[in-house]
C-alpha cells in the first residue's frame, strides 16, 4: 500500500476491515509515501494497540514524523508484543524522544518495569543520530529469551 496516496479515510477503511480479525492482517504493512496527516497516526497506534494486531513488520519511513507524532507512536508499542520491524526515518529527533525509545526498550525504573519493557522490537527506523543505548537495546533483544535480556 506504499505510494497508494490514500490520507485518513483511506487508512480507516483499511483498518476497519482488518482490525477486528485476528490473523487476517497482513504480517507486514507498507505504507510509506502516503497523505498522513496527525489523524492518520493516531488510527496506526490504535491498530498497534489492538490485541489482535498480527502485525510484525510496519513500513512508514518515507513520511515527516515530528517529535510529537514520534512520541505517540512509541507510546503504543508499551505492550504490543508482536511488531519486530518499525520502520520509520527518523530526522532531528530531540533527546527527549530518543529517552522515551529507550524506556520503551528497557524501562530501567524498576526490575518489573524492566522486565515489562518491549523486548519484542528489534529495529526502529533509521537515523544518523540513534543513541548507542537504543542501538544496544535493540540488539539485546535479538536474544531468543526474555528472562536474559531482562
């Protein structure tokens, strides 16, 4: 579905046929080059948050992502533990969101919270400024056990 150039309507007709069917989504979604807008974002994490997302791989790396819409995105990965593959370019992101991916992939505030932490994700995006916490993080959790990256 990359460069369909389809904007909100488009992606909610697409969610609400897949949405509510679990394992009738497709594995891996591409929607990059798209007409995204705030709204658009939001209906991808509510998908993301849905229990009955199989979605493993998400392809939006050819749209302009703000901090703000950064942050929202990564806010619905808290407990999604199916998505390996984010792939979204991320430019000019402040420290502040780099501090909340890395939270997101391993939550250091407690030894719940750590073990809590998405340990699922294996990419996210591509930057010229990843921190080399996210780059560990991220290969961290490439190891076949939670209870070792935890």
């Amino acid at each position: 579905l990359g460069r369909s150039n389809f904007g909100f309507d488009g992606l909610r007709a697409f969610l609400e046929v897949f949405s509510p069917k679990p394992n009738v989504m497709p594995k891996i979604l591409n929607l990059g080059n798209n007409n995204a807008d705030v709204e658009w974002y939001i209906a991808l994490s509510e998908l993301m948050q849905n229990e009955h997302c199989s979605l493993e791989g998400l392809h939006i790396n050819d749209l302009q992502l703000d901090d703000d819409l950064v942050s929202h995105i990564v806010t619905s990965l808290k407990n999604n533990e199916r998505l390996t593959n984010l792939d979204i370019a991320i430019k000019n992101t402040s420290d502040s969101v780099w501090d909340q991916i890395s939270q997101l992939l391993c939550d250091k505030t407690s030894i719940a919270a750590t073990y809590a932490s998405n340990h699922t994700l294996l990419k996210f995006g591509e930057s010229e400024n990843e921190p080399f916490e996210v780059e560990t993080y991220l290969t961290m959790n490439e190891h076949p056990s939670k209870l070792s990256v935890a």
